[in-house]
C-alpha cells in the first residue's frame, strides 16, 4: 500500500524531531523583533555556554540543551527543543497516577528528565498538572552551583502556588510520589504498560506535528508552554473547572484609545472594544476611528499575557504599569477596563473624553481657516 502524504511527513517530522537538540525561537515574539528602544538580552544572559542568542539569528552551535533560555524569555519567544518535548510529553500521556519529572542529576526513578527543571515554564508545568499531578523532584537543586536555575525554579514553584492557590498546588504539584497511587504505578510499569503507551503518544505527537507543519503561514500569538495550558484548561469538563489566578493589567484611567499598546502587545492579549463585559468582543482587526467605533473598554486577556511589559514600554501616556491577580472559572480571562474618549469632530482621532471639547488637543492648537 502507497505511503500517504500525512505519514510521509510523518517520517520526516520524526528524522528532524529526533535529532533537534536545542531550543527554537518564534519569530516575531522576540522583543528585539518588535522594539528597538530597548533591547533584550536575558536568553544570552542565563545561557551557561555563553552563546549569542538574542541577536537577529540565533547561534545554536555549542548549545547542550539545557532550556534555561526557554524560562530567561519575557516574552516566552523561545520553545524547548523538540527532543524535551516528546520526552516529557509523551511521559504525562503515559503515566498513571501520576508523572515524575527530574533533572539529570537525580539518582532516583523519574517518568521523564529533563537537563534541568529550571527549563520548564511554569505554565508547561501547569498545564500537565491539570490532567495529571505532577511530581516535582527538586533535592538536587539544594547543592546546584547554578544559582540563576534554582532562583528559577523557585519560581516557578512560586507561581504555581499563586496560580492554583495553596490547596490545589497541594494536590496537584508534589516533591514525592503519593502512597495511594504507587501500587499503580508499579503495576502499570511492570505490565510495559507505560513503555507501550509513551511510544503511541510520541508517534501521535508527531503527526500532529506534521500536519502543523503543512500551514506554517501564520506565526504563532502563544508560546508552546501557554498554548498547552489554554487548551489543557478548556478541555476541562464545566464541572471540573477550578478557579485559577492570572496576572491582569494595572490601567490608572488616563487610557487615551490610542492603541499602541494593543499594536505593540506580541501575543494579542490588548484589544480596544465597545462591548459592554461579557458580551462577544468585536473581531480582531477592528480599528478605533472607522466608522462608528468608539472603544470604551481596554480589555486585557490575562491568560494570555505574560509580563513582559512591553505595553507600559511603548504607553505614550505612561498609563499602564503593575499587576493584579485576576481569580476566574473561564478561560479566556478577559478583564475590561473601562475608558473615556470621544472622537474628534477635525481629524477623527481617539482622545480622552473632557466636557465641552469636540476636538483633540491637536485640532485644539490650531485654527482652521474657512474655505
């Protein structure tokens, strides 16, 4: 029987995932991609190899795969190699009880090993949690010389505690394997269970690698990491949902509508909207001043933010700056600030909204002559 064109790719996804031993940077995510005025040094900063990484075109020759690059990013623009991927991957989708996740210099039983657990994103980790608990084995960071990973683990424990709040951190991010669950373990590991079921979840991943592989027109918003955990927390069944708490934006009320937040955000978390709350926000691509669009809501979805403060950067009126916790069921978490502005009656430019002004300040300096 001929080979189909899907498990063609398939073949070639696996020559190429096999064989990828560094990190990938998503272009257009990188905050050296979008601004100028300051540039982003952090992936070269925490690399131990001292590579240049941050400059136009990555230099990989030299790298050992450690992924601290992939938690040093702001803007998460850089995605753990395909290699980390499928490994610990394809051992949450084996594992039964729970997954067991460890650096290479722990001596004990883990599910999957990683280089170091200071190259896993917080929301990675997150997303494997809400499908599995996950055990977290962090003895060999109290004698690691790298003091930037174990700063960075610690947190990442940090925000997974802020994230599911103290109880469900406690049920589902652990130091040990629980006692009510390794009878299953030990069972599932000598039935060659697990070993069968890695080996089905790595050639499925694959393929739905290739199929990515086919469309690779349009650059992705997300990182790998939080794309994982948006879907990871939609799939949830309504009655399992559980409250998470995300970073919102700090807006003081000075919001002009002049967008450039919006233009400038990497992941297309900003959007100026005239939606009252809960009601479907207009499509993307809408634009303050067509028509009759005045927006009256900044709405920010904090599940898709992360920090990377290029917004209240790039601020004319240095109006955004800090964050709130945001605790909600839903997913998108969309939290609407409200804004005042009016439309110029000259230009037709957005301004802040003032009693008896039909024009901007602009059109406000200048006198027209008649014609």
């Amino acid at each position: 029987m001929a080979m189909g064109i899907a498990d063609e790719a398939a073949l070639y996804a696996v020559g190429y995932w096999m064989h990828e031993n560094h990190p990938t940077r998503i272009e257009g995510l990188c905050l050296n991609d979008i601004q100028k005025k300051t540039p982003c040094d952090e992936c070269s900063a925490v690399c131990p190899s001292q590579l240049s990484l941050h400059g136009p075109t990555p230099d990989w020759r030299g790298c050992t795969d450690c992924g601290l690059c992939v938690t040093a990013c702001p803007t998460q623009a850089v995605n753990a190699s395909s290699t980390q991927c499928a490994r610990v991957e394809s051992a949450v989708s084996a594992a039964r009880g729970c997954v067991v996740i460890a650096c290479e210099r722990y001596e004990g039983d883990a599910d999957a090993t990683v280089a170091c657990l200071a190259s896993l994103p917080w929301d990675e980790v997150a997303a494997y949690a809400l499908a599995v608990p996950v055990v977290l084995k962090t003895s060999p960071c109290k004698t690691c010389e790298r003091a930037c990973a174990v700063a960075q683990i610690k947190e990442t424990l940090s925000r997974l505690k802020e994230f599911f709040g103290r109880d469900e951190f406690a049920e589902r991010i652990m130091p040990r394997v629980p006692a009510s669950v390794a009878p299953q373990r030990a069972a599932a590991r000598t039935a060659g269970a697990q070993r069968r079921r890695a080996l089905s979840t790595a050639a499925d991943a694959v393929k739905k690698g290739a199929a990515h592989l086919a469309d690779p027109s349009q650059a992705p918003r997300v990182s790998r990491s939080r794309a994982m955990l948006l879907d990871a927390a939609q799939a949830l069944p309504a009655e399992k949902r559980i409250e998470l708490c995300w970073k919102t934006l700090v807006e003081d009320g000075a919001c002009k509508g002049c967008g450039v937040c919006v233009n400038m955000c990497p992941h297309g978390a900003l959007s100026l909207t005239d939606a009252d709350p809960g009601d479907q926000m207009p499509a993307a691509g809408s634009e303050p001043g067509e028509g009759s669009f005045v927006p009256r809501y900044l709405a920010h979805d904090a599940s898709r933010c992360t920090q990377c403060g290029l917004c209240y950067m790039s601020c004319p009126q240095q109006n955004l700056g800090g964050w709130d916790d945001m605790r909600s069921f839903d997913v998108p978490a969309v939290k609407y600030n409200p804004i005042d502005v009016s439309v110029c009656e000259k230009c037709g430019r957005l301004f802040k909204a003032e009693p008896g002004r039909a024009k901007c300040p602009a059109c406000s300096r200048f006198r027209f002559a008649p014609r």
